[in-house]
C-alpha cells in the first residue's frame, strides 16, 4: 500500500474505487502530475473514472492536505502527495519537470528579523529553476 493511501487509511477516509485509483496514481517520488495527467492515468486503470471525480478528488486531497497544488510560471496546477515531507521544487524551464529538492539548509533561517517587517513566518515556498539534462542538449 502507498504512503499515500495509507494516510488516507489512517484518517478514515472513504477509499471507494474511484479516489483509490487517484490516489494510487499520485503515489510515487517526484510526482507532479496535472490534473488532465491524473485523468488519463486513472482512466486507464478505470475507464469508468469521470472527468468531474478526479477533479473533485483531488480537490478533496488538497483540502485534507494530503496533497499539495504546485504552480510554476503560469502552466496548469500540478499535484504533489509529497506534503508532509519538508521540501522545495527544482522546475525546468524548458519543459516543465518538477523535481522534489531537500535543500542543506533551513530557508527560514535566511530570512533576517530585519526583513520579516514584523511578520511571523510559518512557511516559506523556494522554487529552484534551471534546465534539465534533456532540455540542456535539445
């Protein structure tokens, strides 16, 4: 059973086949899969899967914070079971890829008291971007 399932499991959500399906297909490391990618890989497990329950399931997933919504330069949300591991996203800018990064250092920290401007932080999002080694050669 997937990590992610089994945090579903362990909050008592009702795993019918539908959301198990979504959330099967979002398990995994350095997965950030659109919306319309969730679709089509449920309904290749599911043809039965509907358009308007991957989107409400994955609505659902975010609302539970199972789940995060990762937006990069204006393309389409993307969706991250990775939410309760500390990390930050690599996003090539060639073709889009999102890498789950764990950084050496603590980005909070780099943040003086002088430039918080009396907010009090609690979290900060750090996007890295590059190309990766595909986009790099083409």
């Amino acid at each position: 059973m997937s990590d992610l399932l089994q945090r579903l499991r362990g909050r008592g959500w009702r795993l019918t086949a539908q959301r198990r399906v979504v959330a099967e297909v979002l398990d995994g490391e350095h997965v950030h899969l659109t919306a319309d990618e969730v679709l089509a890989r449920a309904t290749a497990r599911l043809p039965e899967i509907s358009r308007a329950t991957v989107y409400n399931t994955l609505g659902e997933l975010v609302s539970l914070g199972e789940v995060l919504e990762v937006v990069t330069d204006g393309r389409a949300k993307r969706y991250d079971p990775n939410a309760h591991h500390p990390h930050q996203h690599l996003v090539c800018s060639g073709c889009g890829t999102v890498r789950d990064v764990r950084p050496g250092s603590d980005p909070l920290a780099g943040l003086p008291d002088s430039e918080r401007f009396g907010f009090t932080v609690s979290e900060v999002e750090v996007t890295y971007r590059g190309r990766c080694p595909d986009c790099a050669r083409g």
